[in-house]
C-alpha cells in the first residue's frame, strides 16, 4: 500500500463575507455619486468644511522643520509592524494579560459582535456607551447588539448626530461633516427628549444641548466599548486620542471596558508613540496636539474599570497583509488627510463610496479588507476608479502610502480579473488601430470629423454612444485642424524643424549661459587638478562644482 504526501501552496487569507458588516455599497460608485452630486447644500458643506482643515493642517505642519522626517519615521515604523505583525500581536496579548486584561482574537466581524454581546450580557447590561470607533462601525456593531436587546449610546458628538438623524457617517474624522448647524439643530429638536424648543444653531448651544443628554448615560452605564488608534506591544498599553473628552468619560466611569482593536493598529515601542501623537493630530484636526490622549494598561485596582477585554480583529486585514501591494493599505492611521485634500471626496461626500471607510484610502482598504470580485458587478470594484489620481492624498499621507499606484495596481487587478470587459476590448481595438500606420492615419482623418459637432468654444459637449458616458461629466476638445504627423510632414513643419536645428546651432556657438543670462566666453581646457587656464576667461564657480 502507498502513500502520497499533498504540498500545495497555502490557502490565500479570507476576505470579509459579501453582505456582512459595512465595507460595501449597494451600488457602483459612479451612480452613488450621482444622487450626491445634485445634492448642492452637501457639496456646500463639505467645501466648507474641507477647505478649514487643508489650511489649518497647512499651517501646523508648516511649523516644523523635521515635518517630512517625522512622516519618514512613521512610514518606517508601520513598514517595520507590518514585517512583524505575528510576533508583536503575541507580545501584546503577553503584556495585556499579565496586567490583568483579558483578550481576544475574532477572525471576522461576526466573531467580534459574538464576543461584544456575550460580554455585555455577563456584565448584566442591556446598553453601552460607546467611544468612535471605526472598526466597531466596519463589522455593524450596533446593529448586532440592536438585534440582541442591547442599545449602543454614542457619545461622540459626530457620531451622535449621525445616530440620532438615523444616518450614516460620511467622513473618517468628522462623521457628520455633511450636516451644517440648522440640520443640526433640527436632528436635536426632533430625537432629543425634553430639549429646550427654543434651540438655536449656535454651536455653544448646541454642545450644551448634547451634553446634557449625555451625561446621565456617562453615570449610570456600566459598560463601554472603544475603539484603539494604537495598541503598544512592549507595554500592553492602548492609546486614544479624541477632541470632547467623552472618550476620557468612557474609558474611565463604566465597570467594563471593552476595545475592539484592527490589528493592524499595533506599534512595537512606546517611545514610538512620539511620532504618531506628533503626525495624527496635525493631519487630522490640524491641531499640534490632540485635547485629550488616553493611555491604559490593563487592569489597576480601585481606578477605572476593573474587567477589561481586548478584542483583536482581523476581519481581511490578514488578506490585505499577504497582498505585496496591498499591505501598504495597513498603514493607515485613520488621520483623513487624504480625504480632505482629494477633488472626488470633496465633491460627492462619504456616502458615495458605500463603506466605513470613504475617501481615497478608503478606495484602496475597502477593497483589500472585503474584496472587489465577491459577486458579478461588485460594487467595490468600481472605487479604484473613484480618483483622478491627481496625487494629493500621496502628498498629505502622513505616513507617505502611495495610494495612487495602490489605486492603479487595483484597476489592473480589475482588469485582469474581468478579461471580457468593454474596457479590454476598446484597448484591443484601439492596439490594432495603433500597430497599423495606414489604418492609424485613415482613423485621425476620420476624427477631424469631430469637428462638426464642436461648439463655438471649441469643445464637444455629447458624444455618441458608446462615448457618451465619458461626455457627459466632460467637456471634450474638438480634434485639430491637423495632426501633428501631417503637420511634421508639411513644408511648414519641415521649414519649423530646419530653423529649430540652425537656432540650436547658433545657441552652441555662443558658449554656455551663466546664471544672469549673459553669454561667457568658451572656457579653455580642464587641467588635471580641475582648474581651468586662466586665459580662458572668466569662469562661474558655481557651475563648475
């Protein structure tokens, strides 16, 4: 009898389920965008708001002199985790547990919401106040713990307002950055009980109004659940930071403290956190420092919760990790600079990108974490394209993630994977035009005919199908007159090229240029020392170094 020993290559990371938790839209971006493009009070709003942070974020950074160090070092440090995720999400559940902490580990966002109930309901309690946290909106955490009985309070001010206008948020940072004061105030006179009917839109006021709805829950809630912007592998130690102080509040008053980390949030060092508490707040809210940085470890008897439980997700991220390029994603700090600087973001809001995480880099994690060909005509493979990859988000990512090459990569993957594609066919075609120099020339005389159609302004406002879909957000010039190969062709090119060559010529004669624009006399050899001959003239140390 035989026997055989099967080696394979190992089975690829799981991707987050299509349908679970909210890293999918229900439509394409491109006809989710459409509704918020017609939407004018929302482009106002966001215009608004994103153009305060750019110039406040400006000013910040341009205070320090080290500034693209301190992004070098964090790119270094993320860089360095990624390499090393396995061993320091070891170190940290070592260090977690040794004070008094509890962890656990959920593959996915189902996993999580069974271990946030089940630790709720031992705790005795049918609510939660909550901290803003991402990655408990990623897996739909609310809504589990709604379908068990337990109610979730948030109490970021953002997120309340989000919660309260049965909405969803729209920005990484700022989650009701699509609501101005007066809908607001609207949201409050209609969800808050008992408010002051009078409310106004002032934001003191409305703060106020928040506050006091809030407090009670902050004194009588036993259990809260947070979210981490970093976890500290050599301490065990978790790290948030926040604007309002309802995070100190939660993270302090309930018995139970429950964090649901991405695990990709993990830093090697505590000293390490000098980077990022310099990097995260000048990127996000540019402010120097955030108002109110958390730092605990584990359990300490008789301050703060006495039973805490850390809940490592992956939820795709182990998927993301093994993608060569797509690791770069985990990166991310959540800081939303890319967002506030990208033409596309500004334009359509958060809610066009149908995930937890908007924006240019949410375009590229969304993808990674849940995928982009789950289903036939999966929406998620339409955001690689929701970019005009003019590169902003690369210049304002703190910790320098190339999200336009991610974003390319991501359009290629798509490509391949959809071989029948109309998109693959136009190439084919337009390559067979292209290898066929009479075919190439019959098809540029055939463009001219373009011309016909174009306006007084010179632009093609329609084109035919199948083009159209590209007129109809564009403006298209009209073909020249005359292709530059007939032109070249031309007595008058071939005059323009003969004239090119005889100024370069007499350009050669005249000697180099120094730095004022005037004409230096040839300069004379080189001696082996390096030193010109003095009898050449005059010579520009400068240009000779």
């Amino acid at each position: 009898m035989s026997t055989s020993t099967f080696l394979g290559m190992p089975a690829r990371p799981p991707r987050v389920p299509y349908g679970a938790g909210n890293l999918r839209g229900d439509a394409p971006f491109p006809e989710a965008a459409e509704g918020e493009l017609n939407n004018a009070q929302l482009r106002r709003n966001l215009g608004r708001a994103t153009r305060t942070i750019r110039a406040k974020r400006l000013a910040v950074t341009g205070e320090l002199p080290d500034w693209e160090q301190l992004r070098d070092a964090g790119s270094a440090i993320k860089t360095d985790t990624m390499n090393r995720l396995p061993e320091l999400l070891e170190e940290l559940e070592r260090k977690v547990t040794e004070r008094g902490g509890t962890v656990h580990w959920a593959r996915d966002g189902a996993e999580a919401n069974a271990i946030v109930t089940r630790l709720v309901k031992a705790a005795g309690s049918d609510e939660i106040i909550k901290v803003k946290s991402m990655a408990t909106q990623e897996i739909g955490l609310n809504e589990h713990l709604a379908d068990e009985g337990v109610t979730a309070w948030e109490t970021d001010l953002a997120e309340l307002i989000v919660q309260l206008g049965h909405d969803r948020p729209s920005h990484i940072l700022v989650p009701a950055i699509h609501r101005n004061r007066d809908e607001i105030r609207d949201i409050f006179l209609r969800e808050i009980p008992g408010v002051d009917p009078d409310l106004d839109s002032v934001p003191e006021h409305l703060a106020a109004a928040a506050r006091a709805y809030l407090r009670h829950k902050f004194m009588t809630t036993k259990v809260a659940v947070s979210g981490a912007n970093f976890g500290i592998a050599e301490t065990g130690t978790l790290c948030v930071v926040e604007s309002e102080g309802n995070g100190r509040m939660c993270l302090t008053l309930p018995e139970t403290l429950i964090t649901v980390m991405g695990i990709e949030k993990v830093l090697p060092r505590h000293q390490q956190l000098e980077v990022f508490l310099q990097l995260l707040p000048r990127s996000s809210t540019g402010e120097r420092m955030n108002p109110y940085t958390s730092l605990w470890t584990g359990v300490t008897e008789g301050d703060g919760p006495q039973d805490f439980h850390l809940v490592l997700l992956d939820n795709g991220r182990t998927a993301a990790l093994a993608d060569p390029t797509g690791r770069e994603a985990l990166n991310c700090i959540r800081c939303s600079a890319c967002l506030n600087v990208c033409p596309v973001y500004e334009r359509v809001g958060g809610h066009a990108y149908g995930s937890t995480y908007p924006g240019p880099i949410g375009a590229v994690l969304t993808p990674q974490l849940a995928g982009m060909h789950a289903a036939e005509n999966d929406p998620n493979a339409s955001l690689p394209y929701a970019s005009s990859l003019c590169g902003a988000c690369f210049d304002a990512c703190p910790v320098k993630i190339d999200i336009p090459s991610l974003l390319v990569e991501l359009r290629h993957q798509k490509t391949e994977q959809t071989r029948g594609g109309g998109e693959r066919s136009a190439m084919k075609a337009a390559a067979a035009v292209m290898k066929r120099p009479k075919l190439y020339t019959a098809a540029q005389r055939a463009a001219r005919l373009g011309r016909v159609a174009a306006g007084r302004d010179g632009t093609i406002r329609r084109l035919p199908p199948p083009f159209s879909g590209w007129s109809d957000s564009r403006d298209t010039p009209a073909p020249p007159r005359q292709t530059f190969r007939a032109w070249f062709a031309s007595r008058e090119g071939g005059e323009a090229l003969r004239e090119a060559a005889r100024e370069g010529e007499r350009e050669r004669s005249a000697g180099p240029v120094d730095h004022e624009g005037e004409r230096r006399r040839s300069a004379g050899p080189v001696t082996p020392e390096g030193e010109r001959q003095q009898s050449a003239g005059p010579v520009d140390h400068e240009e000779d170094q």
